[in-house]
C-alpha cells in the first residue's frame, strides 16, 4: 500500500511542506529512515536526525522550526506523536486478518463461534465458551469453559482464560497472559496454609490491553474488575478483588495487592507496588519503584517508597548524597562542643 503526502495529511488535518506527491509505502523511525518510509518527530531530544535521515516523508509538529534546510516532505500536525499512532491503526486495520478454525484446534461442540472468527492450531475452546465476531485466538491459547470473549479481540499464543472469565470488546491479550488463575488467599493453620477457595471471576472490559506474561487473578467472591481503557504493560500483577478503573495504566512490574481499587486516569511507572485493602484516589502519578501504602488525594504526584510527595522526595534525595558529609559534621561539631564544655 501507498500513501501521498497529501492524503497523508488530509486524513491528519494537517498541511503539507514539501512534495504533495511523496510516496510512503513503510514505516521507520527518523534514525532508521530509508527511501519510501514515513518517520515522526516528536521529541526535541532526535530533532538533529531529521537533517539526515533517509525517509520520505516525517510528521513534526506545527511548531517544529527547522535550523536548516530538510530534504524530507514535512507534514505538519498539532501532534505528531498522537498522528502516528492515528496513522499505524489506520495500516493494522488495513492488513489482511485472519479467519477460519484451524484443524488442529479443538473447538467444543457446545462452544459458541462466531463465523469470522480465528482460532490457530493447538488452541483449545471448552465447553460453553462464547467467542464474538472478529476476535483472533493465536495457536496454543486456551479458553476454558463457559468463558466469554467480546467482538474484534486478539489473543495472542500462550494466553489462558480460566472458566467463567469475561473479556469485553476490542481487547488485546499479548503471549503468556493468564486471566483468572486463583488469587493468593490461604488461611493458617496448625499444619501449615489451608487454601481458601477462590470461586470468583475476572471481568474485562472493553478496549483493554494486556501485556506479555501479565496476570489478573479470580476473585474470592465476585469479581476482580479491569475496566474500560485499562493499558497493563508486561508483568504486571493484579490481584484478587481489585478494581482497577478506567483509562489507569500501568508499566512493566508494577504489583497490585488483593482488594485494592485503583481509580480513573491512574498513571504507574515501573515496578510500582500496591498495598491491599486501599483506595488510590483518580488521577494519581506514581514514579518508577515507588510503594503506596495508604490512601492518597485525588491528582497526587508521588514518588519513593513508602511514597510521599514527589518533589519533596525528589528533596530528600539531594540530602541522601550529603548524609556522609554531614554526618563528618556533627562529629566535629560534636567534638567541638564537648571541648569547650570541658573549658567551662
């Protein structure tokens, strides 16, 4: 497939500089560009790529002031950043997907398929299961019984959907995801941990995605809620009971204990840890490996662990490199008060 720089930008609402009849068929970032591929600029920090990069044509913001002469075709949009994305769906949806059952699938007699849907080999659908139009179920992906999956899915290899789970509409499964393993609940006895029975479901809803060897573990009772527009990077853990709102997203590593609701527009780094039983206000930022405790205000920033405020972390962190220093201090001054004590 070709695109012209023209209707590139038409379909952005952007405007062209340059050749309107720049032909792009690829995509590549703008350290990558080669002939016939269309790059992006948003961050200010690879500007001094586009001076030579190879590519065809590049999306920069309206804004972008060159220093010298481009020889790419410029296409100007309010957000390159937010166009390419625009612009890689609009080619995803334009491949060719997949259809039909494999034959070395097993697809239960009392499963319910829709006609267009992909199900790859070694794929397994129990009984009583219920996949929706258009949803792509990739080889080795396993869902059990009485699970149901909404419209236009993708489950990549790997993925296991334990009985009674829900997966909404347009939701996107990557490799190794496992949906409704029991959460982590034993009871302590004289012997040792009695398992308690976790005879919940987890229920997603529509246009999550779920990254790689991530978890959602069943609830107790009930059910643990990932819901509309959630984005969980690889590794992520959720546990039992846990409610996560709309929109939160949250990165590789981050842990979330049982019972805890996470509200809307949530934004996680890295590795972030969770405590159960809590409420975690909308809207609330917290930095790479912080560990949250406790119940914040709405719109906190928040970094360390236990987490606090991120600048005064950010603070206290400036004194850490002088804890040495200052503890060499008030030895002398230490020193020095106990001399002239002495005097005294």
């Amino acid at each position: 497939m070709e695109f012209l720089a023209q209707q590139i930008a038409e379909f952005l609402g952007g405007s062209v500089e340059g050749n309107p009849q720049a032909k792009v068929s690829t995509f590549a970032k703008i350290e990558e560009g080669q002939p016939g591929a269309l790059s992006f600029l948003a961050n200010p920090k690879y500007a001094h790529y586009i001076y030579d990069t190879q590519s065809s044509i590049v999306l920069v913001n309206r804004d972008f002031t060159p220093e010298r002469p481009v020889a790419a075709t410029l296409v100007r949009v309010d957000n390159a950043y937010e166009s390419i994305a625009r612009l890689l769906t609009l080619y995803e949806s334009m491949t060719q997907k997949r259809t039909g059952i494999h034959p070395l699938a097993f697809v239960s007699e009392t499963a319910e398929v829709a006609d267009d849907v992909y199900v790859g080999a070694f794929a397994y659908i129990g009984d009583g299961a219920k996949i929706a139009a258009g949803t792509q179920i990739y080889p080795h992906t396993v869902v059990e019984e009485r699970a149901t999956i909404g419209e236009g899915c993708i489950l990549y290899p790997n993925v296991s959907i334990y009985h009674d789970c829900k997966v909404g509409n347009h939701c996107i499964l990557h490799s190794g995801v496992v949906i409704g393993a029991d959460g982590f609940g034993f009871a302590p006895s004289a012997e040792g941990y009695e398992k308690i029975p976790q005879i919940g479901i987890v229920t997603i809803e529509d246009n999550v995605e779920i990254g790689a060897n991530a978890c959602v573990d069943r609830s107790t009772m009930g059910s643990t809620y990932i819901r509309r527009g959630v984005k969980l990077d690889n590794l992520v853990q959720i546990g039992h009971n846990c409610d996560i709102h709309s929109h939160t997203v949250m990165s590789a590593q981050t842990g979330v204990a049982g019972s805890t609701k996470v509200g809307e527009w949530c934004m996680f780094g890295g590795q972030v840890g969770i405590a159960g039983h809590i409420e975690v206000a909308d809207r609330t930022q917290l930095g790479a490996q912080s560990g949250l405790i406790s119940n914040k205000k709405a719109g906190a920033v928040l970094m360390g662990s236990p987490a606090i405020d991120a600048k005064q972390w950010m603070k206290a962190q400036a004194l850490l490199k002088r804890l040495p220093q200052m503890a060499d201090e008030i030895r002398e001054l230490r020193k020095e008060l106990a001399e002239l004590k002495d005097k005294n």
